[in-house]
C-alpha cells in the first residue's frame, strides 16, 4: 500500500516525539508499505518567526524565513528514519526534485505538480522515503510560495491524489473527529467515519481537523484518516474521512411553500425555533430550510405538506403570545449551489445572484452554508434558474 502520512506541529514538537514518529514510520516500511511524509514546523516554531519579524518583510522574504521551520523538521526527521536503518531523503523547495510548483496567479500548476510527484511516487517504490515540507511551495523562478492556512494539510492531500497513494494520514494531537469539543462538552467521542461534506462544513466553522482546502483535493479513491500522534500504528483507528466533494447546481424536484410566523423579535425569544420545528417533526414534515429575520422565522416545507404544515404552525401561533400571525406563500422552488471554493470565494453570492438578476428572476430567499448558496425562486422559474446557474463558481 503506498501512504502519504502527515505529521503536524505537535506531532513532532520535540526530539521524542520526532523519535515516536520515526518508530511509527519505520513500523510501516518494514510492513512493506511505500510511504511519503509531509512535515509541518516543530511546534510553534512558524508562529515564534512570524512574532520575531519586527520589520516590514517583503513576501519573498516572509516566505523564505517561515520556510525555515520546515526545513528544520524535515532534516531532524529524515536523520531520525536513516538512524533507523530507513533509506529516507528530505524535499525542500530548491531543490531539483522539489514537487510543488506553483504558477504565476500563486495556484497550483497542476500538470507540473503531478509529473512531480510521479517521479516521487517512483523513488518511493525504490524503496526511499521522501520527507517533504508541508506548508511551502516554488513558483517557476524558484522564488519560494506557501499554500496558506493549513498547507501542510493541503500538501499531504495534493501529493496522496498526485502520486496515487491509497491513503493519507493526518497524525496530529486530537482524537480524530470528535462528536464535539472535549474541552467543552463531557462525553465526546471519537467518530470512526464521517464524510468529506460533513467535515468540510464543521471545518469552515471552526473544527481544526484537517483543512478545508486540503480536502479539496480528496477523492472517492482516496482513503484520509485522522489519528492522534500518541496512536503508534499508522495504518489503524481514529476517524476515516470517506466521499469526495463535488461541485453541483441541483433542482429540488418538488415544489414548496414557505410558511412564516412573525413576532416581536423572535430572534431574542429562547426556544420559538425549537417549538416551531418540534411541532413539524413530530408529525413527520420535513423541513428543507429555514431562515430567520428580527420579527420572523420562515420554514420551507414541500407542498404537499402545506395545509397541515400550516395548521400546527396556527396552533403555536395562538398558544405564543410572542407570536403573532403565520402565512403562506406557494409555488416556489430551490436551486441549490455547492461549490468546493465558497467559502474563500468572497465573490461566491454574488457569481449566483449576479445571472438570476440578469434576467430578473425574483429571489423570495437566499440561504448560504459553508459550502453551498440555495436560491428560492418562483416555481415556474425553475428551469431557467438552472440553466442561469450553470458554470458558477
């Protein structure tokens, strides 16, 4: 099996866990598996740089002198693996067999990149493994680039799909996915599996697991996993990220209604979402979405469900003496936008709206996530709403 294993910041924060990794790497070869390795800077080292820099860099020095704490971990780490008996040799921007280069915009020169980490991927079956610098890359004139927040991540994704590895491993200091914080909530636990979409929104609001942008780069194929660096088999336990994210515009196929109730500041009022939605749950009525305003809160539920849907809503309503009034709209439609580069595209509602106002199809919502724009349009706008939407983001 050939593995691309990531080890972060804390992983190899000192000469012992560095000892730890190499023993967890070595483990691996000696099992027979081709192995890469991304490394992140020891510690806070990246962060102790950035706060020493008293002076106004350049972004070509910036880069160089955050680059130094990469360039440290590998070095330490490749030593570790030759002390072992490990034919390992370290990549670092520079060098001719560097892999990641990126074009003039600061992208990703895909085609170059991938021929790269082929021939990386043929030293590996030789038996070597190659320790890379997370973190960085090279433009076409040598001058060293980064990937950005969580680019060690991005790297060891990247590489994994480039060199078609079977899996990639993040090795960092939690527990893979929890079900929540565990230094928040009692309880958390470890979640075996989870989906690319899954973690992709929990990344977007705050979840340091792996980095949004890396997972852009998983496919189906493509087996990610997150363990903690005290978890000395790579090959085993933590949490299993499955799917791959997809870029799609989808038509819901069934018309629906919104229904809103309207109240003075209900968005202040604990528990009036909560007892709206209970009293459709507990009748079986799907919600597709909600959306809130100071005064009101408005549930979109298929039509078919309409008058019943309606009819308990009127009973808290009346029961509420926050609320006041409900109403109901028909015949509407939702366009959904799911995108993989949403979140960093700080354009992405205006690529959706900007084609729907074109040809003045009027929007009864908008409701954005982490990863997707839904448009709530006039049923019999539908088709032309999708056909407008094609190609965005």
């Amino acid at each position: 099996m050939r593995v691309v294993v990531k080890f972060g910041g804390t992983s190899v924060a000192d000469g012992d866990r560095i000892n730890r990794a190499a023993d967890s790497i070595a483990a691996a070869v000696e099992a027979g598996h081709e192995v890469a390795v991304v490394v992140s800077a020891m510690g806070s080292t990246t962060d102790t740089l950035i706060d020493e820099m008293k002076f106004d860099a350049s972004e070509e020095d910036r880069a160089e002198i955050v680059s130094m704490g990469e360039r440290t971990s590998v070095r330490m780490l490749k030593g570790a693996l030759e002390a072992r008996g490990i034919d390992a040799s370290f990549l670092e921007p520079g060098r001719a067999d560097w892999p990641i280069i990126t074009d003039e915009y600061g992208e990703v020169d895909v085609e170059e990149t991938r021929g790269r980490a082929e021939q990386c991927a043929a030293r590996m079956r030789d038996g070597v493994v190659p320790v890379i610098t997370g973190f960085l890359a090279q433009d076409h004139d040598g001058t060293i680039t980064t990937l950005g927040r969580g680019g060690s991540d991005t790297t060891a994704v990247m590489l994994g799909n480039y060199m078609d590895a079977d899996e990639v491993v993040i090795v960092t200091d939690v527990e893979g996915v929890m079900t929540g914080d565990p230094d928040v909530v009692e309880g958390a636990r470890n979640v075996g599996e989870i989906t690319v979409d899954e973690l992709r929104n929990l990344s977007f609001r705050g979840a340091e697991v792996v980095a949004p942008s890396a997972l852009a780069y998983k496919t189906d194929g493509l087996t990610v996993r997150v363990v903690h660096y005290q978890h000395d088999d790579l090959l085993a336990g933590g949490t299993s990220i499955s799917g791959e994210f997809q870029n799609l515009i989808d038509l819901h196929e069934r018309e629906l209604v919104c229904l809103t109730a309207a109240g003075r500041a209900v968005r202040n009022q604990p528990g009036i979402l909560a007892t709206l939605s209970s009293a459709l749950g507990e009748e079986g009525i799907n919600i597709q979405t909600v959306s809130s305003g100071m005064d009101s809160i408005t549930f979109y539920v298929d039509a078919d469900n309409a008058e019943r849907a309606e009819a308990l809503m009127h009973e808290e309503v009346v029961a509420d003496e926050t609320l006041s009034s409900i109403t109901r709209e028909e015949e509407i439609a939702v366009v959904r936008v799911t995108g993989n580069d949403v979140q960093s595209q700080t354009d992405a509602i205006q690529q959706v709206l900007a084609p729907l106002a074109e040809e003045r199809i009027y929007l009864y919502d908008v409701v954005t996530s982490a990863t997707s724009v839904a448009v709530f349009v006039p049923w019999e706008d539908r088709e032309e709403t999708l056909d407008c939407l094609q190609g965005v983001l």
